[in-house]
C-alpha cells in the first residue's frame, strides 16, 4: 500500500474519530476515555508516524476527552501539512495529485473532476437527447391526458340521447337569477 493510499484512509478515519470524540468531548469534556477509544486513538496515531517528523515521538493517548480531541487535531494537522508538501494542483487532470516516485495520482478523497474524452462524450451526448426526449414526450402526454380528464370531470357525464339538455335560464337557475 502506498503511502498516499495510506495517507488517505488515516485522514478519513482520523476525521470521524476527531468527530465523534469533539461531539463527546463538548458534553462531557473531562471524562475519562473507555478503553476502546483508547486504543483506536493510539493505533491511529501510531500508524501516522511516516507522515511525521522524524524526531517526533509517538503520542500516548490524553485521559480524557477534551485532550485526546486536541491530540487528534494535532495529527490532522500533520497529515495536512504531509499532504500540502506531497501534493500539487494538475492542471491537464483539473485535480490535487500526489508526487509519487516517476508518477503521479489524483487524491481521490478529494473528489477529482476528470475530464471525459471528447469520443466518450459525444456518444454519451447523443444517447442522452435520446432520453431527454423520451421523458419530455411522456411528461407531456402524461399532463394531456390528465388536462382532458380534469376536463371531462368539470363538464360532466354526457347528456344521454333522448333527454332533453337542461336549461339554463335565468328562473330555472339561482346563480344566473342574482345576476340580473
């Protein structure tokens, strides 16, 4: 495993960890630590030491919340500034990438916008109105067909044949009777 791989799975489960423990921390900031998060915290902290300085000792984790949250934001700060120095912005991919020996990689927990090809998408392109079509066809039958029902629920059942259509005069109807 490389130590940009590394580097990242540490960031990202050091920055959940920092998380929970700064959400317990300001409700009960001098509490002891449990044992378990105790002993995630030291691993975690122990397996930053290739991105530390190399006279830096390993930390034992602090007694209780409130330390071990400032302790876990010291080691971010360290993988943060490792990150800064190994990393620089690649303007062909659009992205942060890593110096790596001869090579380079986009940080992927960065979330890196690359570019498609221009073959990829232009047949994307196509097959895309395609379906834009498709939908704007049958959202609007869909709305037709409801206009005509609201329609035919507004106006009513059809007049059957031989029934004579109903008046609308005036002496017949109250609403038209308060008109004139």
């Amino acid at each position: 495993m490389s130590l940009a791989s590394r580097h990242e799975t540490l960031v990202i489960r050091l920055t959940a960890l920092h998380k929970d423990v700064t959400t317990l921390a300001t409700r009960r900031g001098r509490q002891d630590l449990s044992d378990t998060v105790r002993v995630l915290a030291e691993g975690l902290m122990a397996d930053c030491a290739p991105f530390r300085e190399p006279r830096d000792r390993l930390p034992v984790a602090a007694p209780d919340l409130a330390g071990l949250c400032v302790q876990l934001g010291q080691v971010l700060a360290q993988l943060e500034n490792y990150e800064r120095c190994h990393t620089f912005w690649n303007a062909g991919e659009n992205c942060w990438c890593w110096r790596l020996d001869g090579a380079t990689a986009p940080v992927k927990r960065l979330k890196p916008q690359l570019t498609q090809t221009s073959a990829a998408a232009q047949g994307n392109s196509g097959l895309r109105d395609k379906f834009t079509r498709m939908i704007l066809v049958n959202r609007n039958q869909a709305y037709e067909r409801g206009f005509e029902a609201g329609r035919a629920a507004r106006i009513g059942p059809p007049v059957p044949p031989g029934m004579a259509e109903p008046d609308a005069s005036a002496e017949n109807n109250p609403r038209l009777a308060d008109l004139d």
